[in-house]
C-alpha cells in the first residue's frame, strides 16, 4: 500500500499538520487514487490559508496539481501508471445546473478539491498531499508526453477557467483588454491570440508580469495609473470590443467600463470577494449595449480544451517559466510564504 500524507489545514494562523495516513483507500466505484507529481498554489488557496476566504477546516487544501493513477475502482478513462489532470469539480451529471443550464460548475451536489472538509470521504481531497482521490463524477484528462509537470500543474484551474473565459466570446474581437497580468491574465492574453484577436492590450501594474505578458502575446500597458493606462490603450487601439476582469482589484472596474465600446462585452472573473461592488449604471449598460459575464470555474470541455492548448504551445511559450522550483509538501507553510510575495505566477509543491 501507498504511503500516504497530508498536510492538513486546521484554520487560518494555526499550524499545519502533516499527517500520516496508515491503512489503505478503500475506493467506491469510480473512484481512483492518484499520487501527485505537482501541485501549484492557486491565489484562493492563498486566501484560505489567510483567512480572507471561508474554507472548511480541518481540510486538504489545494485543487490545482497533476500526478499518476497509482489505482482506480471501474474507471473508463485512466489506466494504472497515467499522468492526468483531473476537473476542480467533481458533479452529478444530472440536476438542471449539470444538463439544462450548461453550468456543471454549479452542480447542486457540487464538490470542490482543496475545499472540502477532511471527514467527506476518504479525506483525501486536496493536492497539498502525497496522494488525493479522485471521484466518480470528475472529468480526467490524460497529459500528453511533450507537457512538463510544472506546464500541466495549473491547467485545472487558472488555465481552465480562462479558457472558459475566451470561449463567452463568439468573434475574434479586434481590440481584446487584459486586466490583470497573473497567471489568469497571461493565460488569457495568448488564448485571445490564438483565438485570432487582432490587439490584446494586458494592464498590469508589475514590471515583470508586464514582460511575461509580452511573451504570451499582448502588448503590455502600465497599470500603475490607471487612468493613464486607459488614455494609452485608447490612443494606441481606441475602444476595445472585449475586456476581461483577471485583476482581482474592484478599482479597474471603471476603467473596464471606459474602454469598452458601445456593444462591448465585459468579462469578470479576477474580482471573487465580496470587496467587489460594480461602480456600474444600470442606464450606462443599457444605452451602450454592453454584455456583462461573470466566469466561475469550468466545465469538463475546457479542461479539455486548456490541455490541447498547453499541448500545441508547448515550445512556443514559457509555461515553465510560470511556475517557481518546487517546495517539498513537508515545507507548505514556507511554500505560502512564497506564494505571498508573489515572484512567481504559481509556486510549485512537491510530495517527495
Ligand atoms: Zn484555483
Ligand atoms: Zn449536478
């Protein structure tokens, strides 16, 4: 049998606990054992561990991550030895939000990797681990050959989520604004170019996050002033057809409204906390015609869709560069640490 740990999250300021799990998994049907390779600290992971965002405890944190099928229960789609990736949500397939509403993300009997408390199932529900357990109702993908472990790691989440993002937008826009140059932003910059946008302008106040975006195909603009930046894109492109909220921060919200053209659609993903009040007209939407999307999450097809894109830009783009030297999971908490100071896109985690 495996050896198997993990660090377990009791609430914010309090120590984690690496805990040492003896007896085996006993798997339902449909269910596999998977041992991670890599797992990456996603901002809400983050906010978790510092109390800005209610998470059950004690719990496994960590959703983004990859690993082998070391086992598995009556699966149709990983073999024992597979390198996979698997959805953040694990759904029923059947209530209206699965079917009817396309909107699988909002299953009613939805559960969440690295948010669930430590006594649903087997406890082995989060990537900070040496091995989590994958459910019935969980999409899995299977990482081809030529993907680094550290390209792969964040496709379940960061990656996955700005695919859903780009794909609410039905015509290659001319003019495509990025707020926001983390890994969501990155991210989205080149599926917007890839999805054949003629300009994608990325706002970002980092000086290294604005070379990054360069490199993932946007033409960086300093965020630091907002309102200059909004006067540089304008001048550089004029109004743009398409902006996306990847910032997290409520004050671009005015300048997303200032850049959009009439007819314009404004995508809002960055902004999940409740510091987050639209500074929107409801007369300002309706007389310019604009579209506002809220993107949470993902279905099983843009988890697809982000691993075929890793797989054909995999030596076109830096996504190793993302991902900082990974920490051991016995050194998570020092791991956070890093995370806080924000040098790199994603800090990595190892289980060995
Ligand atoms: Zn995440
Ligand atoms: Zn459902």
């Amino acid at each position: 049998m495996a050896h198997i740990r993990t660090q377990v999250f009791d609430g914010p300021g309090r120590p984690l606990r690496l805990v040492e799990h003896t007896g085996g998994v006993e798997l339902a049907p449909g269910e596999a054992l998977v041992a991670l390779r890599l797992a990456t600290i996603c901002g809400s992971d983050l906010h978790s561990f510092d109390g800005v965002r209610e998470t059950a405890a004690p719990c496994v944190l960590g959703h983004e991550g990859i690993g082998h099928v070391v086992q598995q229960n009556d699966r149709v789609d990983c073999e024992d030895g597979d390198r996979v990736t698997w959805s953040i949500a694990d759904t029923c397939g059947h209530c209206a939000p699965c079917t009817r509403h396309d909107l699988p993300e909002k299953c009613v009997q939805l559960f969440k990797y690295g948010h669930a408390a430590l006594d649903d199932g087997t406890g082995l529900n989060g990537c900070f681990a040496t091995h989590v357990v994958v459910r019935r109702g969980t999409h899995m993908v299977r990482i081809p050959k030529g993907l680094s472990d550290a390209a792969a790691a964040p496709a379940n989440c960061a990656l996955a989520t700005a695919v859903n993002a780009v794909s609410q937008i039905s015509v290659p826009p001319r003019v495509a604004v990025v707020q926001g140059g983390g890994l969501l932003g990155l991210y989205t910059c080149a599926l917007l170019r890839e999805a054949g946008a003629e300009s994608v302008l990325c706002i970002e106040p980092a000086p290294a996050r604005q070379a990054l975006a360069e490199r993932f195909g946007a033409t960086p603009i300093d965020g630091g002033d907002l309102d200059r930046a909004t006067e540089e894109v304008l001048q550089r492109v004029g109004p743009a057809d398409v902006v996306l909220e990847m910032a997290g921060v409520r004050a671009v919200l005015t300048q997303g409204m200032r850049l959009l053209r009439n007819g314009g659609f404004y995508g809002l993903v960055g902004l999940v906390h409740p510091d987050s009040d639209l500074p929107i007209r409801a007369e300002d939407v309706i007389r310019r015609c604009l579209t506002l999307r809220g993107v949470h999450n993902y279905a099983p097809r843009h988890l697809d869709a982000a691993v075929a894109f890793l797989s054909r830009n995999a030596t076109r783009l830096p996504f190793d560069e993302l991902v900082s030297p990974p920490f051991p999971l016995t050194e998570l908490a020092a791991a956070f640490d890093a995370a806080r100071e924000r040098t790199w896109a994603r800090v990595g985690v190892v289980s060995t």
